[in-house]
C-alpha cells in the first residue's frame, strides 16, 4: 500500500475507464481526489462511487481557461501535490481517413492538454514551494506504432518526450515528472471500439497471459505518484505484461 495521505491529487479524463481505476487507486491510498472529465455527469457519479472524499469537477483539457480553473479549484491549499494526466481521445481511424481536423483534435486533446495542465500545475507547486509530482498517461503503441492511430501514436511521442524535457526544466524544483505506457488496456472505452476485437492479437505478443486492466496501470501510477519513487524523473514505464520490452 503507497500512503497518500494529505495529498491533492487530480486525475483528467477520470470519469470511466484507466483514469476513473487511477483516482480510486489514489482515493484508497489517503489521496483527496479531484475526478474531472468533460462528461461532469460522469465525473459527478465516479465520485460518488469512489468515495473517501473524492470531489467531481467538469474540464475539457483542450480548453486553457477550463484548465487553469481546474488546478486553481484543485490546489485547496496553495497547489496540487499530484497531477494525472489521463485524459485523451482513443481513436481507431484507418490511415486513409486521417486528415487534418483529426490529426489537430487528437494532438489538441491528447499532447497540448499535458502541456496546459503541466504549465499551471507546475507553476502553482513552485510558488508554493510544493514538491508535487506529475504522472503522463502515454501508450506503448508509441513504442510499437500500432496501426489505425496515427495522430495518437504522434501525439503519444510527444507526451513521452515532453515528459523527459519538463522533468529536466523542474527537477531542481523538487517536482518528479514520470510517465506510463499501458498496452491494450479493457477500459470502458477501449470495450465499446474495434480495440476490443484486439486482445487475442496483443496476448500473443505479451510475455504474460491475460488482458489487461484498469487498477493494474493504476497501482503503477500510485508507485510513481509517490515518495518511493523520488528518484526517478524523466522516466516511463510500461505497463504491458511485457508487450514491448526495451
Ligand atoms: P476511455 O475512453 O475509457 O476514457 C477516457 C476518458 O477521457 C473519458 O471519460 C472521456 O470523457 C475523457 N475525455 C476525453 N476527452 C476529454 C477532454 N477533452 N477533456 C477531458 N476529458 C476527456 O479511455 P481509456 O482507455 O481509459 O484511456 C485512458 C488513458 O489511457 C488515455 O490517455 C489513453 O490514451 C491511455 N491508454 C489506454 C489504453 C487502452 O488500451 N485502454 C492503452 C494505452 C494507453
Ligand atoms: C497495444 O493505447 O496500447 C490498442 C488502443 N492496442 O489505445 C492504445 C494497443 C490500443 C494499445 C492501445
């Protein structure tokens, strides 16, 4: 058990699937939890369900207004402590299909949102003198360029290299930023697109059996969320049952 007591923690993108399994994980582990999403209903009833004092907050990530007034409503004294990038657009798009609208609303949605929360954030922790950490959520089809995602595969890079410069920019801040790359994961999302018809492909590639879930890539990110992992920075993690092995 990783102890989060006392600690504000927000998670994007967290009223259903890996992001709802990361602010319950974080809630069981003492964190005051923020659930946000751009579907409030759903973040209202993750909340409620979640318990431990977990509060619900409406935010579109790709909105730099709805942003800072999430980090500013969350920082109930001062700024986070904990910042989960999770939010993102799961597309399943054949390459013949993407065009410009969709390639600028996946790399608005999945990699300018970490650079809108990340700017705030961090600017709040450091005024505050708070030694936060922030957690990106990418995707190990970076790694493999898995197919009919271009723009989120793109996007996905990018998370991981902004993880690596901004853990730079503010490791003498005392701020770790570290990232996980889950494979395919049996989100609520992913159940209810062509991804489900996937995980027979993506078993024989893993060295483990079995699909993956949710509270598995949440108990990774409650490890890099905190103290025992005050010397990693910069840093990401997959968290595939050994899909991609580098
Ligand atoms: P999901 O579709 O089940 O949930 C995504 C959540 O993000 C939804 O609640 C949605 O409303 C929210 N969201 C979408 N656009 C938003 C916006 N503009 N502002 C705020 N919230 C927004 O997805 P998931 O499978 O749980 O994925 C969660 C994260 O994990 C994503 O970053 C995804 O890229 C990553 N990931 C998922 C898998 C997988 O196989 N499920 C694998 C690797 C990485
Ligand atoms: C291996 O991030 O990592 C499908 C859909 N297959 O979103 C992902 C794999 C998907 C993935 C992902």
């Amino acid at each position: 058990m990783t102890n989060h007591t006392g600690k504000h923690a927000i998670v994007t993108g967290a009223a259903q699937g890996i992001g709802r399994a990361i602010a319950q994980r974080l809630a069981e582990d003492g964190a005051n939890v923020t659930v946000s999403d751009i579907n409030g209903d759903g973040a209202k009833a993750a909340a409620e369900a979640i318990g431990h004092g977990a509060v619900a907050n409406t935010c579109d990530v790709s909105d730099p207004d709805q942003v800072a007034a999430l980090i500013e409503g969350a920082a109930r004294d001062g700024a986070p402590d904990i910042l989960v990038n999770n939010a993102a657009i799961v597309p399943f798009v054949a390459w013949d299909d993407v065009d410009l609208d969709h390639w600028r609303r996946i790399i608005d949605t999945n990699l300018t949102s970490v650079f809108l929360t990340c700017r705030k954030a961090t600017d709040m922790m450091r005024a505050a003198g708070r030694k936060g950490t922030v957690v990106n959520i990418a995707s190990n089809t970076f790694f493999a360029g898995t197919p009919n995602m271009a723009a989120y595969v793109a996007a996905k890079g990018g998370v991981i290299g902004f993880t690596r410069a901004l853990a730079t920019e503010v490791g003498k801040d005392g701020i770790n930023v570290n990232a996980v790359a889950p494979g395919l994961t049996e989100s609520d999302g992913v159940k209810a697109s062509p991804h489900n018809e996937a995980f027979e492909f993506v078993e024989m590639l893993q060295a483990m059996p079995g699909k993956g879930q949710p509270e598995q890539i949440a108990a990774v990110v409650s490890f890099l969320a905190s103290g025992d992992a005050g010397w990693m920075t910069g840093q990401t993690v997959n968290v595939d049952a050994g899909m991609v092995r580098w």
